[in-house]
C-alpha cells in the first residue's frame, strides 16, 4: 500500500462536478482531503490518497484527463 498526495487545482468550470468522490468510486483508493481553497473562478484541494500504487496511478491520471492539474506534494509539507 501507498499513500501519495497532491495539489489539484480546478478551473471555474469543474469546481461544482464532484471528482473526488468518483475517484473513491471508480478506483481502489482512499480519498482524504488535507486541505481546500475553494472560490468562485479556482478551486485547490490538498488531497491524499492511500492505495496500492497502480491504483493511485490510475486514479491520478483520469483525474488529469478531467482537465484538473495536479502536482505531487513533497512529503511532510501538509502534515
């Protein structure tokens, strides 16, 4: 098992659409959300996820083809 997180950061048009909570739905993960700033035009997520590393992997790069960047948090720097 791994646990892993990241930056995501949400343009205007996806802050409503609920992608954490399919990723939790569509990949072995556990979803934990370390910290947020939501407004009306950006949305940043502090998220980590605990899995095996494929599953990670993969939940990384459907959230990446959703149109939201995502950027690994160095280790420590949210806890």
């Amino acid at each position: 098992m791994a646990i892993q997180r990241f930056y995501l950061t949400y343009n205007e048009e996806l802050i409503k659409e609920p992608l954490i909570y399919e990723v939790g739905q569509k990949f072995e993960v556990v979803t934990n959300i370390r910290g947020a700033s939501v407004s009306d035009h950006i949305g940043i997520v502090a998220l980590e996820l605990d899995g095996k590393q494929d599953q990670i992997d993969a939940a990384v790069e459907w959230i990446a083809s959703r149109g939201v960047k995502v950027e690994p948090i160095e280790k420590n720097v949210i806890e």
